[in-house]
C-alpha cells in the first residue's frame, strides 16, 4: 500500500508545523482542507488520497465489518498497512526537521493517533474527529506511556457507527498513552460541528501548534 495522491500547501516557516490531513471512508484529499480555515488558519497541510478506490471516493481499509469500520485482528492489520504507508509519504515529503500535527474524521482520525502510536518521536500531535482505536499494541504504546503527547478526541453523541465499548477503548487508551483532551457533542451524529471546531482551534492554540483566534 502506498499513498500517492495529495493536495499540499508547504510554503509557511519552517518553525510551524505541517497538519497531515486524513479523509474518512467513501471522501478524498479534498474533504478536509477547509477545516483549517476555523481552527489553523494559513498553516501548511498536506491532504493525502487513501490508497483503495471505493465508490466515487477512497478508503483507508479495504474489509470491514460494518460501514467502513473493520474489527479485531483485521482492524490492526490494516491499520498498520495504512499508517506504514502514511509514514512513508510523511517521510519522503515533509522534511524531517518540521513538527507534523496529524488530523483525521472517521478511518482517518483512527488513523490520526494511531500514527503517534506508530512513530511516537515523529508526530507531535494528533486530532481525532469521530475515530476509533485498533485494540491490539503497538510498540510504541510503551513511548506514549511516558511522553504523553496531546490528542484532541472528540466525537457526537448520537454517532450510530461505534458501539459503547469502542467509544470507551478510544477514551481508556489514550487517557492512559497521552494527554487527551476528550469532547462529545449533544445532537451530533457521524460528523463535525462548529463547536468542535472551537474546541480544536482552542486544543491547537494550547499545544503551540498555532497562534489564539479570535472569534
């Protein structure tokens, strides 16, 4: 598996970090760009293209079990595929001295933290809209333990995708594995709102990764 599609915009000081954007089950590179207006405003991205064509759009995992979400065993294989393969487009592209921010909405946003748990001393942040966590260890969790980088989780409270236990493994994992900053919005299904938009732009701010807002 290789990524070989992406938009990017790597023209900002090399002092800020690159967001690596990553779309959901079904979307494309050009899905998530626009988030950055309301919460990281003029920073360099770079918006990759899931390797598997599905539909009119692509996917990160190319079985699942229901609705783009694989589980178990199949789940951590092809999580690992996929972050391997982002790995490897962060590593040729995005030079090795900028931080990277990972954010990511559904198969992307597992995929947000789980490249932390890949290569905990490259990635300096993850933002995770609606994601879920692959249950099996990484070796890289025993890092994570330690160094407890930030991770912004945040998710509706009516999202019918992922079952209670999934929900609570996401939230058990990385209270333990980072400095988690967790959000669950009222009235929200699988989606993205304005307030969490507010609350990234404020998570971002807090980290260093970005300048304050004003609203």
């Amino acid at each position: 598996m290789e990524v070989t599609t992406a938009i990017t915009s790597l023209h900002g000081s090399a002092q800020t970090p690159v967001f690596v954007l990553l779309h959901g089950w079904g979307a494309d590179e050009r899905d998530l760009p626009d988030l950055l207006n309301y919460c990281a405003r003029g920073a360099d991205y770079a918006s990759l293209r899931a390797p598997i064509a599905y539909g009119m759009g692509y996917t990160w995992f190319g079985e699942w079990a229901h609705e783009g979400a694989p589980e178990g065993e199949s789940l951590d294989r092809q999580a690992l595929q996929a972050a391997e393969a982002v790995d490897r487009w962060v590593a040729e592209h995005i030079p090795a001295d900028r931080k990277v921010v990972m954010m990511g909405f559904s198969q992307g946003g597992l995929l947000a933290a789980h490249m932390l748990r890949l290569n905990p001393s490259r990635y300096m942040a993850a933002v995770a809209f609606s994601g879920w966590l692959a249950p099996g260890a990484l070796p890289g969790d025993e890092t994570l333990a330690e160094s407890k980088p930030p991770v912004f989780y945040g998710r509706g409270a009516l999202d019918p995708i992922f079952s209670g236990d999934e929900v609570a493994a996401m939230s058990d994992f990385w209270g333990g594995h980072g400095t988690l900053d967790e959000h669950v919005y009222p009235g929200v299904a699988h989606g993205i709102c304005m307030d969490e938009m507010r609350d990234v732009a404020k998570f971002l701010e807090r980290i260093g990764a970005v300048r304050p807002t004003i609203w």
